[in-house]
C-alpha cells in the first residue's frame, strides 16, 4: 500500500522498495509505529541540471493557481526552457492556502514534484508568514517576494523573528508589494493573481520585462475576455502596476542575532489540547507528513474534538468591521448573517465593566443595568463585509465601518472575552431565542469554518445551531457543507458552555437523507427504552421521583422542556445509592433520553439529483426529522457544474449555452404529501420568516423540508460576495425566488396550510439577471438565446407567483 492519507510517494520511497525487495508486506510514504511496517525513504540523488524553482503560497480564490498555470504555458511555449508544475490546494473553500511548485530548466525535468528548496518564493498573504515555513525553503541568495500592506519602515517591525532570521542566514533578495491596495484601487478586490504574477516576472527576468508583460496581456485576454472587456482591462492594468509597483527591502545583518521569545506559560495538557497542538497545528502548517501512526491512534474511529476551528485564528481577511455605538440599532442582524460568527453582540452588567477589556459600550435598550457591544475577531474574519453592507445603523452613521485588518485589531480582546462569557438566564427570557435578537444572544455552535468569504451556506446552518445546537443531531451530504463543517484536521461545529452541542456526521453524496434517517431511528429506539423504563418506575414513584417523571413523560415531545425535565431526572437518580434495574436502565441511557433535533444537511446537488430518490423516500416516511438544503442552484463544491436545481438561462458547466430546462420544482413535489411541512427561506430578503420557518419545521411531528436560497462564488454576483446578503433580498423582490411556508398543522386547524411569505415583485427579473456572470455572460455570448430563455424564465416565474398567490388566499 502507498500513498495512504495522501501522503507524497517520493523517489526515496521507490527506491526503498527495491531496497527492501524481500519484505512482503509494507507502507510508504508513513511513519508506522503502530505496526512497524512503513519502510524509511532511501536516499535518492537526482542527477542532471538544476532547475529554477519556484514556490508562490497563495489563497484559494485569490487566482493564484490559475496565474501560475498561466506562467507555465507563457515560459513554456515562448522560450526553449523545460516547464513543471504542480499544485497543493488544503480542505477549505476559498480562502485556504494554495501551493504551486514550478520548475523550469533546459533539460527534461524529471524531479519528484513538490520543491523544498526554491530560487523564488512568494508569499501572497502576510498572515502566512507565522504559520508556514516558507522562507526555509529558500535556497542561498534567493529570491523573496512578500505581498504586504506595510510601508517600508514598518515591514521590519511586522515580520517574524524566525522569518528575519532566515532571509539574513541565507542573503535573501527581499521584496515587497501591496498587491492589496493595487486590487482595490483598480476594482479587483481580493483578486490579486496578475499582480503578483508581473511582479514574479519582473523580478526573475525570466523572459525579457517588455516581453513578458506583453505575454501576461495577451494571456489576460483569452482568460478574462469571457467575463467582458472591463475585466479584461482591470487585468491589464493590474499587469503594468505589478511590473513596477514592487520595492527591495534591505536584509540587515543584525537580524541574524534576533532571538524568538519564548511562551511565558506553559499550556494545560489534555486531551484535547494534545489534538489542537500536536496533530492540528502540525497539519494546518502543512507539516501533516511528519506526523506518526502512534498520534492517530485515539481517533481511528474517525472521530475528531469538536470546537477546533476555534484555535485556527488564519487572519486571512484584509479588512474587518470596527463597531461604532452612535446610531447602533441594537438588532444583531450583524450577527446573524455573518458566516463565519466572528461579529458577535455582547452584553455584561454594568458593575462587571472593570473587570472586561477595553472598548466601546452602550446600555442595552430594555435592560437598564446591562451594557451592549458588538464584539469583532478580525483574527477569524474573512472581511466579506455583509455585515457592515446590510447594517441598518450604516444609512446615518459608520455603525459598522470596514477597516484594515491590522487597525482593527484592537478589538480582539474585548471579543475573546466574550467567547468565554456566558449570559445570563434573565436575558434569554427578556429576548425569545426566536427572535432575531434574542437568537443571536446565543452562542452559535457552528464557528470560523473554511467557507468562502460571504458564503451563503453558513449562516442557515449557524443559525440551526443556535436554535437547536445542544440537542441536534447532523448527517451531512458531502458537498461544500461537509468540506467547511468537519475538514480535518479541524471541526468547525463545537460545544455550549456545558460541554453539549451538534452530533455531526459526513455520509456519502448519495445516501445522506438514509443516513440521517438511520441517525434518526437508532436514536429513537434507545430514547423509548428510556420512556418505557420511566412509566414502569412512575408506577411506584412518589414525592420528588414522581415529579421528575411525570415531568419528563409530560414534555415528551417538546425538545425545550423535554431536556430541562431530563436533566432534573438523571440529577435525581445520579444522588441514589442503590439504584434498581430500571433507574440504572435510565441512567445508562441518559444521553438518548431526550428528544433529539435531527436534521440532513446537503446541496442542491444531494438534494434535487443524486441524492434525490433518499430524500423521498425519508419525507415520505412520515417520522420525525428535518431536511435542510442549502441551494446554490449548482454543484458548487466540484466546481459548478449544473444540476436540477439549474434555472434556466444559467451558464454552468454542461450546460454552457444557458440551461433549457426550468429548475425542479423540489419545494411542489414535498407539498404533495399530506404531513410534511415545507418552506422556502431567504435570509436576506426576510430574517424573521427565515427564523420562524426553522422554528415551525423542527416543531413540526413529522418530516419538514426547508429550501434555503444560497448564494455562492460560482454565480458571479457582479457586486462581490460581500453583498451576497443583498443578493437574497433582491432575488426575493426581483420574484426570482419565492417564499412561503406550508404547515399540515394549519390544515388540521381548518386554515388554509400554505402562507405566502413574499410580496409582489418590485424589481425587474430580467435586471436581477443582469447582476450575476452566469446569466450576463450568455447574454453577451448568444444575445437572442439569452433574451428567448430569460424571457421564458421571467414569465414562468410571475406565472408560478400568481399561482402561489391563488393558493394563499383559498
């Protein structure tokens, strides 16, 4: 076996085979310590003449693999010089580290792919510079390039010791640029590829400058010109800033005297501690490979701590959200569409204010003696700016105000206090977690995951966590959702101060709504058990004992009450000292004596194709459990290809002359069935229906399918992520997506069961289309089909409003 866990199967590994010819049975490319049968790298020497390597760590989305492809075919095509490449990606969306090794050489290259010592490496994100070893890799009197926001007197104060260290040791050539600031003044935004790529071929003079920049123009134009002509533009003039706008930055010998400081105190040693620092931070820094057997041991199961995300702190945003309390309205609405839950409200008491860090607070309306602030980890933030976009406070005042990430953080202080501060009870009951308020005043369960920037998965499922995190179960389809929820080495779903929190589990793409349903079943077995064991027991109860009982049996159905009643009865057995045969039954099983909230997570993808046939069949079941799907009306996680959830009109792959077909009309199918309840939710355009959707399904005894519109990278929005929470709104006002609440408990009432939840249409359809690239671009690739299918698309859409209309009002 080789290449387990994908591991690098190296030369010296093959080597090791023929060396070890006799040995029967062994692993490469792993330090087996537990069975002792990996076999150790035999020394290889690759002969023939070195190449010039390169090494560019860039961040997923910023275009820097795409850029570095480019390279490759430029140096490859335009000069007589031998090319290589090879590409490193980590488990995050957009926003995780990229790797790209190229090599270039005039004889055949035939090295093992990954460089480890380099001519030229770039760093493109300044936060890097601390968690991975990159300099190291650099051979003497290479070549450094540093994307950075600092000027130059501050680069010397900025850079780490051990990176100072390194480029002195080895006589680095050191360069800087703010391809940051270039981007933003030219439009680009975080896409800073062209930039850094001109830079690299100004700096190594690989090809002669002029050519080279010419080159990088024309291959802007077949890349870009299917986004239009201003992309192309922007990318051009990117090119011809990063040709120049590079600076030397003088290597002092002193450095090379600079001592690291050592930690003051040592941390606590557990369990999960030992996971954080030994297997986490090792992986995360893309130094996994070293790690033996003998440290997987206690996680063979597949199992992995919850809550580790949380000690992740990449600083990969460029700009954070700084609070300001004049005009603050006080209606975490900030809160609740963040998607990585790193803007968070605080609330202490106002003799507490001396003991907190320093900030900024205001009283807290409806609470008199309580103080209210809007905390920030611009460690954690991944500066999509949804938050300061949709700020009501921001009309009259910078409320929330989006500044660099260095100025920002400042705030880190005051909110990793709040992590640790539990509110009281008082406030919970003054703000229903039911509201939007009073949802956000409870600590998501779901934190700083590996989504992209402004994703639109998230904050649904972040919101599902504080609604019903300490009692949820989770089977997630593979997706996007099972990449950003549980990656190792890190689990962005996590605890409640009192150590509970999501069950969460990945299936397959496929089966996941079984898998769910399985969850479901299994848990509801051992949970009547416990019901069983509690009415034997009632029987002869008396005083305290019954009370608790009856409580628990009373509240059967309720999750709220249901897990108070549990926790008064397990703490009134746990005080016996003899307890019989049925009270120890209900003790062993406590875990499953309350009503869990089951729900199935996935995509579009898993939920309208492959998945599909599940689906029906668990909705069909009529039991207990509550299907989330997160619609991004592609597969986005494999890179955008369509699915049936795929309107019509949209450019996706295989479907690249626009969709002919109308999407699946998933939400009418569910309907059909007499006991499911049914919803279709956009955050955006109505936080409270969105709210009182979750609230309505997870109550409702019996299958529930909610339909939540999901923006995503793959459909272009021309305005950025960082309006994606817009996007929902207008998507709503445009009529290009409905929503509505079906309850079979409203039927059973004599009311009518279906609510349109949506006004008429404001806005035009067809401009709603105009503001997304997977719509614009068939318009300027095939104008007459592009008009012939929106114009179908738009006219279904008022037609299916109207219908839905018809059906409110029977």
């Amino acid at each position: 076996r080789y290449g387990l866990g994908s591991k690098d199967v190296t030369p010296g590994d093959i080597a090791a085979v023929y060396k070890n010819y006799h040995t029967k049975n062994f692993t490469l490319g792993i330090c087996d310590d537990v069975t002792h049968l990996s076999l150790k790298p035999y020394p290889v020497e690759m002969t023939g003449e070195r190449a010039y390597e390169c090494k560019f760590w860039g961040m997923g989305a910023d275009g820097t693999v795409g850029a570095n492809k480019n390279s490759i075919k430029i140096i490859g095509e335009n000069t007589p010089l031998q090319v290589q490449a090879y590409f490193e990606y980590d488990s995050r969306k957009s926003g995780g580290v990229t790797i790209s090794h190229l090599r270039f050489g005039k004889q055949p290259i035939r090295s093992a792919y990954r460089v480890h010592q380099a001519d030229f490496v770039a760093c493109h994100m300044p936060a890097y510079l601390e968690r991975y070893d990159m300099v190291q890799d650099l051979r003497r009197g290479g070549t450094f390039l540093l994307n950075c926001p600092w000027m130059p007197d501050e680069v010397e104060e900025k850079l780490p010791v051990k990176v100072k260290q390194m480029l002195a040791e080895k006589e680095i050539e050191f360069y800087c640029i703010d391809g940051f600031a270039i981007g933003k003044e030219i439009g680009l935004g975080g896409r800073i590829n062209t930039i850094l790529q001109a830079a690299f071929f100004a700096i190594s003079e690989i090809l002669p400058v002029e050519k080279a920049e010419a080159l990088l123009k024309e291959a802007a134009e077949k890349t870009y010109g299917k986004k239009g002509q201003a992309v192309v533009e922007q990318n051009r003039k990117a090119i011809e800033e990063g040709m120049t706008k590079f600076r030397k930055i003088e290597v002092k010998d002193e450095w090379k005297k600079l001592e690291e400081e050592k930690p003051q105190t040592a941390e606590e040693t557990t369990s999960f501690l030992h996971y954080v620092k030994t297997i986490q931070r090792k992986m995360n820094s893309q130094r996994g490979d070293e790690l033996p057997v003998s440290e997987f041991v206690e996680y063979a199961d597949g199992t992995m701590p919850a809550g580790t995300a949380a000690y992740e702190k990449r600083g990969v945003g460029i700009q954070s959200p700084r609070w300001n309390p004049d005009g603050c309205v006080q209606c975490n609405a900030c809160s609740l569409v963040c998607p990585h839950a790193c803007i968070r409200p605080l609330v202490i008491r106002g003799d507490d204010r001396e003991h907190v860090p320093e900030g900024t607070f205001t009283e807290l309306r409806g609470m008199d003696d309580r103080l209210f602030a809007i905390t920030v980890s611009p460690l954690d933030c991944t500066g999509c700016g949804n938050c300061a976009d949709i700020c009501p406070g921001n009309k009259k005042n910078n409320v929330l105000e989006m500044i660099p990430a260095g100025e920002a953080m400042t705030q880190q202080p005051l909110y990793d206090y709040g992590e640790g501060h539990e509110n009281a009870p008082e406030l919970l009951e003054k703000f229903a977690e039911t509201t939007v308020k009073g949802s956000q005043f409870k600590k998501p369960l779901l934190e700083y995951s590996g989504a992209c920037a402004g994703c639109g998965e998230t904050p649904y499922a972040k919101l599902v966590t504080q609604l019903f995190g300490e009692r949820l179960y989770i089977a997630n389809a593979t997706g996007c959702s099972s990449i950003w929820g549980g990656s190792a080495p890190s689990c962005a779903y996590t605890v409640n101060a009192q150590g509970k929190g999501p069950a969460w589990a990945n299936s397959l793409f496929e089966d996941n709504a079984e898998f769910g349903f399985g969850m479901m079943m299994a848990q509801k077995t051992l949970r009547k058990r416990v019901f069983e064991a509690a009415n034997d027991r009632l029987e002869e109860a008396e005083g305290e004992e019954k009370e608790v009982l009856q409580a628990y049996v009373e509240s059967w159905q309720d999750g709220a009450k249901n897990a108070v009643a549990v926790q008064k009865m397990t703490a009134f057995y746990e005080r016996q000292e003899k307890p019989d045969r049925l009270q120890q039954e209900i003790l062993q099983l406590k875990d499953f004596a309350s009503k869990k909230s089951q729900w199935v997570f996935g995509g579009d993808g898993w939920a309208y194709d492959i998945g599909y046939g599940g689906l029906d069949h668990v909705l069909a079941s009529g039991e207990d459990i509550n299907i989330l799907v997160f619609d991004t009306e592609v597969y986005s996680n494999t890179g955008g290809q369509a699915s049936k959830a795929t309107p019509q009109g949209a450019v996706a792959q295989f479907a690249s002359q626009g969709n002919e077909k109308e999407k699946k009309d998933l939400a009418a199918i569910a309907m059909c069935y007499d006991n499911v309840y049914v919803a279709q939710v956009a955050l955006g355009a109505d936080y409270n229906q969105t709210i009182k959707a979750l609230a309505e399904a997870e109550a409702h005894e019996g299958p529930s399918l909610i339909l939540a519109y999901a923006p995503c990278i793959n459909h272009g929005i021309r305005k950025g992520m960082g309006k994606a929470v817009e996007e929902e709104k207008t998507a709503v006002l445009s009529g290009y997506w409905h929503l509505f609440r079906f309850s079979p408990e409203r039927g059973r009432r004599g009311e009518n069961p279906f609510v349109l939840d949506s006004r008429e249409p404001k806005l035009s359809y067809e401009e709603f289309l105009k503001g997304e690239l997977r719509y614009e671009r068939l318009s300027r690739e095939n104008p007459q089909r592009a008009e012939m299918l929106f114009a179908g698309a738009a006219q279904k859409a008022k037609e299916k409003y109207e219908k839905l209309r018809e059906i409110s009002l029977q």
